[in-house]
C-alpha cells in the first residue's frame, strides 16, 4: 500500500498517519513549490497549551521564481535556519519527559543541514525521522524518479503501478480532486483515509494544524505507534471504493 505526498517539515500528525499506515511513501518532489504549504515551515504549539502556536518557516529561495518545483527549492541561509530549528524545538520541547526522542529527531535533521542546501532534503528527513522513532520501516522512492503521465490523478496512478502497490491511501485533501479512472484501470484500489473527526483526545483534534512533534512530545514513540496503528488497522484493505 502506497501514500503520496509531498515532504513536509515535521509534518502535521494527520499526514504523519497517513504515512504510517502504508508501507511505502512516494516522495512527491516534482510538483510546484508552494509557499503557503508545509513544505517549509511547520506549526510548533507548546507542551502545555498547543492552542499556543508558531511557525518554524526555513526562508527558502526559488530559482525560477513561481515555477520552481519542490526538488529545486533551496534554504537561503542554510546556517541560520539551523539555529533556529534547534533553538525552537528545544525551547517547546526541551522539557518534555520524552525530550529523548523528540531530540533524536531533531538531531537527525540538523546533521542534514550540514550536508544539503535543498528544501525538499530536509523536509523529507524531518518526516523520516518521525516515522523511524516509531518503528515504521516502509520504503520511500522519489517520484522525480518514475516516468509517469502528466495529468494529477493519471500521474498518481502510475506512480502507484509502477511501484507493483496493492492499494493507494488518499487523504482528505487529495480526495476532493482523485479521479479514481486511472486507478482502476491499473486495478489498484483507492482507499479514504483521514483521522478521527469528532472526538475529544487532544492529538487528534489538533492533529490537522501543528507539528507532530507535540504528539511525540505529549506521549512517546510507544504511545503513539500504538495509537496510528490502531488507526491504520481499521482501513477497509479490499475491493475498490
């Protein structure tokens, strides 16, 4: 089962389980760049109030202005960005009682910094790095790498048959444009999947606005492993939608 989805900076925790929840992550790196997404900030909220919130944006430089796909985007100040995710993060998470972890992550990603100047790198590391801090062992390829169609849902669709996947996860977002056509004549079967909508548990009501790293922070790695495969155990894997 394969997810598709672009690289996020310690991604929200509703596309953390998405992820989660297949086995293999295409890494959507050749689409547009879009400033407003979160291709290179996250939302951080704090420990005890995530109602209290801030953008950790890394300043980014487009080479071909608007143009400029994900794979081309660069930090313009590779240094100071790192500065300021290690100050941010460990001024919001420093005195978590699973700070082990989150710093594992966070480590992680700062080791990128001296050795890339790409965007895309670091994001696609951050979100790594959560999923290995819970187990996750799934692959991950590039997309910038698969010959596919260019229509969106036809490009998706290829992606998941040239990668032999058995089903692909759609999210919320990606649900509301799918044309499932391609998918089925490829015969893979397109599978909704989105997080808890109503209810009262703290990490999945603010699951769609901040960092997963809060989630990591309020209950450990163990903890919240157990909780998104709770969820990913109830994808109706089977026929097409």
């Amino acid at each position: 089962m394969c997810a598709i989805h672009q690289p996020n900076l310690f991604p929200r925790l509703s596309t953390l389980a998405k992820l989660y929840a297949a086995g293999r992550w295409i890494v959507l790196d050749d689409v547009q760049f879009a400033r407003r997404d979160y291709q290179h900030r996250a939302r951080l909220a704090a420990l005890n109030s995530p109602a209290r919130q801030q953008w950790l944006t890394l300043p980014t430089h487009l080479p071909e202005r608007r143009p400029t796909l994900i794979s081309q985007a660069r930090l313009a100040d590779p240094n100071r960005s790192r500065r300021t995710v290690s100050l941010l993060i460990r001024q919001y998470y420093g005195r978590s009682r699973h700070w082990v972890a989150v710093r594992g992550v966070l480590d992680t990603v700062l080791d990128q910094f001296e050795t890339t100047d790409r965007v895309c790198d670091v994001a696609r590391t951050s979100t790594l790095a959560l999923l290995t801090a819970l187990g996750w062992s799934g692959e991950v390829l590039d997309s910038s790498m698969i010959p596919t169609r260019p229509g969106r849902s036809e490009r998706l669709a290829d992606l998941a048959a040239a990668t032999s996947s058995t089903h692909y996860l759609c999210g919320t977002g990606g649900w509301r444009y799918l044309d499932q056509a391609p998918f089925h004549a490829h015969s893979i079967p397109v599978l909704a999947f989105h997080t808890p909508l109503d209810t009262e548990d703290p990490l999945w009501r603010w699951s769609r606005e901040i960092s997963s790293l809060w989630a990591l922070s309020q209950i450990g790695p163990e903890s919240l492993a157990a909780m998104l495969a709770a969820q990913r155990d109830e994808l109706p894997l089977g026929g097409f939608t």
